[in-house]
C-alpha cells in the first residue's frame, strides 16, 4: 500500500507534467497496440509496446516479454508527445524518463498513430459544431458500443477541432474546462454528417469562449480557479524553504545519523514541491496529496525539539488539515452532484491520511533509533 501511494504521487504528477511540456514536435494518441522500435527502421529490434489507456490491474509483464506503456490521466487515455520526426516524416521519437519508475524511449511509426496537434496556445485547427445532442465518439471510426470513449458524449452546439478524417468518418478533440481550472481533451471518431464546418479557431480562442460561458453559468467557477493559483505558489515557497532546510540542517542530520530522512526524504519532498508549483491542471487529489510533502518540509525544523508530539501535531495539520481546505474548494465549487462531492472527497481525505501515517510512521522510526543528543 505504501508504494502505491507513493507511485500515484508520481503518476499524476508525470501525467500532468507530460501534458504541459512546451519540448514536443506534436502530439500522438493510439487506442491500439503499437511497436516502439529502437531506430527508425521497420526490422528494428521492439523496445516496447505503447498504448494510450489506463494500466489494467491484472497486468503482469511476463519475463523476457517487451514491457507495455500505459499512456493516460486520471481522465483516460492521454495523447504522448513525439519529442523529434525523422528525416522521411514517417517515424516520431518518444522519451519520456522518471527515476526508478519509467523510462520509455524509442521510435514509433506515425502512420499507426492519430496526431492531436501540438497544443500551442496559437495553432489554428479546423472547427467543426455538434450537430447532434448526445452524440458519441469512438476509437476507431465504426459505431460499436463497445468502442465508445468513456464517459464523453458530445452536446449540440459545442465546438471540437478537426484532427484527422477517414471516409465518412472524422477524428476530433473535444476540449473540457472544468469550474476548477482544470482542463482536459477527450479524442475520438464521429460521423462527419454529424458535424457542421464553422470558422477556424485556436485553441487559446476556444478557451476564452469556453471560459466565458463556464463563467456564465456558474458564479462559483473562479473559486476554484483561484484555489488552484494560490496553492501553486504556496508549493513553490515551499520548495524554496526545503532546500534552505535541507542545507542549514545538514550537519545536525549527520551528527543524528539522519542520513535517509535528509539525502533522500527532504530532496524528494522539494522537487515534488517544485513540480507542484507548475501544474496547471490536475485532479484535486494531486494538489491535495502535495500537502503531505508540504508539511513534511515546513516541520522538519521541529525534528530537533526532541519531543515527537512537537512534530507530530504541526505536521498533521499541515498535511491534513491543508488538504481538507483544499479539497473543500476544489471539490465542491467543481459542479458535480453533491453527492459524487462528497465520495469524491471522504475518499481523498481517507487517502491524505493513509499517507500522512505512513510518514508519521517513518519519522516515529527515526526519532526511536537516533536519539537527539543533548545540546
């Protein structure tokens, strides 16, 4: 449970982070299995075998099989960006790298991907308007029940962005601004009949229209928003205090033989904190599960009062309680029924508090075996 929780941190975060990277040539999504090659090159050795959806729980990676990337965010599949295109235009190079968790790299052939544009706030993109209320999108351009993409049908009157069309097919983005701030992208095939050609727009244009008529329909959509602005820069101070910590507590932490909890706990808590500061849009529980790393770097002063209850407390509050303000205005300000609210957040604030222990825990352990020396 401890591992799983500490992979979720870093799951959401590379999710987010992948998607807000400015260093990609484009944007690539597959609902089907394709090859990652070593090098450009048909007959070149696989690497790995990427898809765009969510890890299956039963997945088991056999020995000596090629390992499969699950590209995809709390919301589903997730396009993955091509960091360079070969000289013939036919192969995009992948890499992406987190420390001990992934480290996917390789070429893909683009024909066997459907392109998502490169995300520039300026690329002007084909827009089309929903013709149909309620319409469905699919993965691959054939109408099957099966093949639907999750939770995404398509409004009359709203606007999505041509990427791709196939026959009497077309594939679109459907952008989704939440009253929280955070934004999203579903992908998928509808029938062009479907659809009616306005004019083109960017999608900063797209954005602004969505914005105002979000702003409209909803006097609490800024609160979110705000929150969202407000923890970002409380994350960045944050990190700029451990790494202070970090240096005017190293020498007390080696005299305490505190070598983990200072070279690797507080190191990794500040860069969680410094990627925090640059997220744009995630799930409430990624801002909420950042107060845990939070509090553990504001306390950590307070490890040498000797006395664990002087810790302990702050630390919970921080960590807790910060995450339960936070919670309460991104949640509840999001739009949803109040009922999926209030699951929604009695399961972040269970989660908060199952990490929250796991750290109690791990400073208990610490305080029990290095005794703070009298000063």
């Amino acid at each position: 449970m401890k591992k799983c929780l500490i992979f979720l941190m870093f799951a959401c975060l590379l999710a987010v982070s992948c998607a807000n990277q400015g260093n990609y040539e484009g944007y690539y999504i597959t609902y089907d299995e394709v090859a990652v090659r070593e090098s450009p090159a048909a007959d070149a050795p696989v690497v790995l075998k990427l898809i765009c959806k969510n890890r299956p729980r039963s997945y088991k990676q056999a020995k000596g099989d090629v390992p499969c990337a699950f590209v995809a965010d709390g919301d589903g599949p997730s396009p993955i960006g091509i960091k360079k295109v070969d000289e013939s235009g036919k192969w995009g190079y992948i890499e992406e790298h987190i420390p001990l968790i992934i480290n996917w790299k390789g070429w893909v052939l683009l024909d066997e991907m459907l392109p998502c544009g490169t995300r520039a706030a300026d690329e002007i993109v084909p827009t089309y308007e929903v013709r149909e209320d309620g319409l469905d999108m699919y993965k691959h351009p054939e109408e099957n029940s099966k093949d639907r993409v999750p939770t995404t049908k398509l409004k009359e009157g709203e606007k999505v962005l041509l990427r791709a069309s196939k026959g009497r097919w077309s594939f679109v983005s459907r952008l989704l601004y939440a009253n929280d701030g955070k934004e999203s992208e579903k992908f998928g095939w509808v029938r062009t009949k479907s659809l009616a050609q306005v004019d083109a727009v960017s999608r900063r244009e797209l954005k602004e229209e969505m914005f105002g008529n979000m702003m409209e329909m909803s006097k609490h959509a800024r609160i979110g928003i705000n929150t969202t602005t407000i923890l970002r820069k409380i994350f960045l101070v944050g990190s700029i205090l451990g790494l202070l910590f970090t240096l005017a507590f190293l020498a007390p932490s080696i005299r305490r033989k505190l070598w983990i909890p200072m070279l690797l706990w507080m190191p990794g808590c500040t860069l969680l904190l410094f990627m925090g500061s640059y997220l744009t849009s995630a799930p409430a529980l990624v801002y909420a599960l950042l107060m845990v790393p939070l509090g553990y770097v504001l306390t950590h002063p307070l490890r040498f009062r000797g006395n664990p209850n002087d810790y302990f407390v702050p630390l919970w509050i921080i960590s807790v309680g910060g995450s339960v303000i936070a919670l309460i205005f991104l949640i509840f300000f999001s739009g949803r029924h109040l009922i999926l609210n209030i699951f929604v957040f009695a399961f972040d604030v269970f989660v908060i508090a199952l990490l929250t222990s796991f750290v109690t825990a791990r400073i208990e352990h610490d305080f029990k075996i290095y005794k703070t020396p009298n000063s």
